[in-house]
C-alpha cells in the first residue's frame, strides 16, 4: 500500500472501485457492473442499495521518487457508489485520510488530501476484476521538513481484484502522479498501494 496510491486518491477512487469485484462470466461479457452481496450469475434480490457506502483500509502505502521513498503506517477512503446496474459506476470519495506516521527517511512528513474527485468504474477484462479511474479532481499534499511541499494530482488507473470468498483489494503499482504545484519537488513520482474492502462485495450483471 503505498503512499503514490493515497494520494491519486484516486487511491479512493481504489476503494470504491474495491467494492466492484468480478464474480460471474455473463457480467464480463456484457460489460455490465452492479454491487452485489453474494456471488450470482444476475444480481437481482441481492444487489446493494443505490448509493452504497464503501470503506477500505490500506497498510503502508508508498510514493517513490527520485529523493526517496515516502511511508505512511496506513490510509483509510471512504466512497459512495451509484450502484445500479449500467456499464460504468460512479464512486463520490467521501473521505481519505493518511494516518499514523508518514516518513522519508528519517524526516517525518505528512500527507494531506485537500480536494476529492469522482472515481469511474467498469468491469475488466475478466469476470473478478475492475477497473478504477480517477476524474481527475482528487490532489494530496505531501509535506516532508522545511523544504519539500509537493500537491500530487492526475488521473490514475487502479486495478479491482476479487477473491471467490467476496474479499476485494483495490490497488496500483508503479502508477505515475502528476505535479500539481510544489517547491522542491521530484519531476517523476509513483505510488504503490492496496486498500482491502471492508465487507463482501461482487461485481454482477
């Protein structure tokens, strides 16, 4: 889970997208996504209801840059889901939060969300994964000592994977950020994270 991902926030967008895992072929053939409670082949009965609220936690999430590695102990996203059957969702990001002790190095840092975005998601190319793609409004600012004051934005693609017991982890790796505005800043910045549902979800069609 690293710091990159918190700050795409669209590693939010992760989260929400977390909630969409892939549990039935006839949802990947027809592109279709739905959040379900159990795994089925149509999600009738058992869909979520319109919006649903999602939350996920993530454990050490990165962003390495040229100057080194920021470490956060966790971050924790909280996303509402217009779930109703079509072929993309939307995920409103409620709240994302870096907490415990961010690092680089041995210099303390910390690392801000100060504006949330939308997150659009739809199935992948397979029946347990998703895909998740930040609009674009969603920046983080990370602060390290005196001299390093960077806000990251951009439009990251984060990955859904579902288990077949209904457990979900949203995540990217590698996935490069984009200046905002900063001072001391590194021209090239990526983040690696991976933020785990908390609850049972499965896409469906």
């Amino acid at each position: 889970m690293r710091l990159i991902k918190m700050l795409g926030l669209t590693a939010v967008a992760a989260m929400a997208a977390m909630a969409f895992v892939g549990a039935s072929t006839a949802s990947a053939e027809t592109g279709n996504v739905v959040l379900c409670e159990i795994a089925e082949l149509e999600c009738t009965e058992d869909a979520y209801p319109n919006p649903t609220t999602i939350v996920g936690h993530s454990s050490s999430p990165e962003l390495h840059t040229s100057v080194g590695t920021v470490v956060c102990d966790e971050s924790l996203a909280e996303l509402t889901v217009l779930n109703e059957l079509a072929p993309s969702a939307v995920g409103h990001i409620k709240a994302l939060e870096f907490k415990g002790n961010c690092k680089l190095g041995s210099t303390s840092c910390t690392v801000s969300v100060i504006k949330l975005g939308l997150v659009n998601i739809v199935h992948g190319a397979n029946a347990l994964e998703a895909l998740a793609t930040s609009d674009g409004n969603t920046e983080a600012t990370v602060k390290c000592g005196s001299l390093i004051n960077c806000t990251y934005g951009g439009k990251p693609v984060l990955q859904v994977v579902s288990l077949e017991d209904g457990m979900t982890h949203l995540f990217t790796n590698e996935t490069e950020l984009l200046l905002a505005k900063g001072f001391f800043c590194p021209k090239n910045s990526k983040w690696d994270a991976d933020y785990l549902g908390l609850g049972t979800y499965y896409i469906e069609s």
